[in-house]
C-alpha cells in the first residue's frame, strides 16, 4: 500500500495510491491517519474522493512530525573505505519540520550558504507509539519507507561540532512522494542513488547500513517514546559533493534526482533564495 499527502486547493489531504486514482483518507496529512490505532485496515478500505494520478501536487509526506531524527556515518563500505572503524552506536542528530518539502517541490538554498551538499537517505516512518523496544517490537512499529534527502550545508555544520545548524535550514529536505508500507517495502535490499543534473554522484545498497531500521528504532526508542509520523532518515553512503576534490555543491537551477528502487524517487530543483 502506498499512502501520500496531497494538496488540495489552498488545503491538504491524506491519500491511498490505486493503481488509477489517489482516494482520500479522511485525514488532512499522513501524520494524521498514522495516528488511528486502525490505520491500516482503515486506509485499505477507504472509499472517499479520488484525485488522477496525474494532476497530484505532492506535499511534504508528513506536514508536521512530532521529530525527525537523522543518522550520520551509517554506511559499512563508505566507513571502511574512509579508513574509520565501523561505530559502535549510532551518530544521532535532529532536523525540524520546516526544513521538509514535497517530493517535487523546489530546494531553496540558503543565502547564508555557499556550499549546499546533498545526501540521499532511505527514511523510516513510525506507525505506532514505541519506547524500550526490543528488536521486534522495534520492526513492528514501522509505518513504512520513503525517500528523502538531507541536503547540508557544509559551512555551517562544521562550524561547530554540533551538525544541527547546517541540517536543518528552511525548505532544503525533500521528501516523499509516498509512504510505502513496511509489509510491500523492499527494506533489505534497494539500490538507492542520487543524481545531479543527470550525472550519478551517489550510488549504493540501503542493505550495507551499519544500523538498519529495526535497530535505530529499537536504539532510539531507549531515549524517547517514538510517536505515528516520526521520521528516522537512516544515514548517506559515499559520494557526497563536500568530499570531493575539488569540493563540488549545490547550484541554483541544479536538478537534484533522489531514488530508491521499489520504494521511490524525488525530483527537485534548486533555487538560490532571494533575500
């Protein structure tokens, strides 16, 4: 089952995706319906208006998380490969809602930066209130997967060696453009990559993290009670523009392509803002 929030008008409404149409939910976003203790049985049956698949405008998939915990340093062979030790827990940082845009929508880059990167991420979304959990009970409270893209920037979170300040800048976080059901989501295995302006900069299997999605929220759900509409961004393999020699970023008009295979793919362009 594949589950979207769409914009409607000046309004927005949770979707199942047919394969001929988009069918409401009842629900204004996805957070919304991940909240009902029913949500699946209710969104398979859910017979409300339908949308063409061809006229959706993708909204952010969640409009307003409670939290967006991100991984850094999660990919086995791009650790080895840098000559580090693979971590014995995981690296942990936050994001907050405003920095997430839909699927197709526009990526602002900053004025306050000059070197924008990108890293594409397999995200996790939880689909039921989970703390303490052990690893099945960390596997079951997984919504589904989706796509998305922390793009940094790299002048600020190395300013300090806290990441949170070049994370989370405003409208830089694309993500979507549906939810995949964790019973359909081809979690082990999935090439997933990244493109700018046509040309692959990243590219790699989401089954080489360190730390895969039952461990990170089985991890984090020790430190807080996960809620419905958490998001979990899994970490970046290699690839990255900053670790390129000469460093390579982000450009207004840049195309940024952001794919998992199975799951799905966000298409953005990147637009310098304007102050």
């Amino acid at each position: 089952m594949r589950l979207a929030t769409i914009r409607v008008g000046d309004t927005t409404r949770a979707v199942r995706l047919d394969a001929d149409a988009a069918v409401e939910l009842g629900a204004a976003d996805l957070v919304e319906v991940l909240r009902r203790p029913d949500w699946r049985t209710s969104a398979r049956e859910a017979d409300g208006p339908s949308h063409s698949l061809g006229t959706l405008d993708y909204a952010p998939l969640v409009l307003a998380p409670e939290k967006i915990f991100c991984v850094g340093l999660n990919y086995r062979n791009h650790i080895l490969e840098m000559g580090r030790t693979l971590p014995e827990h995981p690296t942990l940082f936050a994001k907050f809602s405003r920095a997430l845009v839909g699927a197709y929508d526009d990526v602002v880059l900053p004025a306050a930066s000059g070197e924008m990167d990108w890293e594409a991420e397999l995200a996790v979304v939880i689909g039921a209130p989970v703390r303490n959990a052990d690893p099945a009970e960390a596997r079951a409270a997984i919504g589904g997967y989706t796509v998305l893209n922390d793009v940094t920037a790299r002048d600020w979170q190395y300013r300090t060696l806290q990441w949170l300040q070049g994370k989370t800048f405003e409208a830089t976080t694309p993500i979507g453009p549906w939810l995949v059901t964790d019973d359909e989501a081809p979690a082990e295995s999935a090439e997933l990559s990244c493109e700018v302006d046509g040309e692959t900069v990243q590219r790699a299997d989401i089954g080489d993290l360190v730390f895969g999605p039952a461990e990170l929220v089985s991890y984090i759900s020790r430190i807080v009670t996960l809620m419905p509409g958490d998001v979990i961004a899994t970490g970046t393999p290699g690839g990255v523009g900053h670790a390129r020699k000469p460093p390579r970023y982000l450009a207004d008009g840049s195309v940024l392509t952001t794919r998992i295979a199975g799951i799905g793919e966000c298409r953005n362009i990147c637009r310098q803002e304007v102050r």
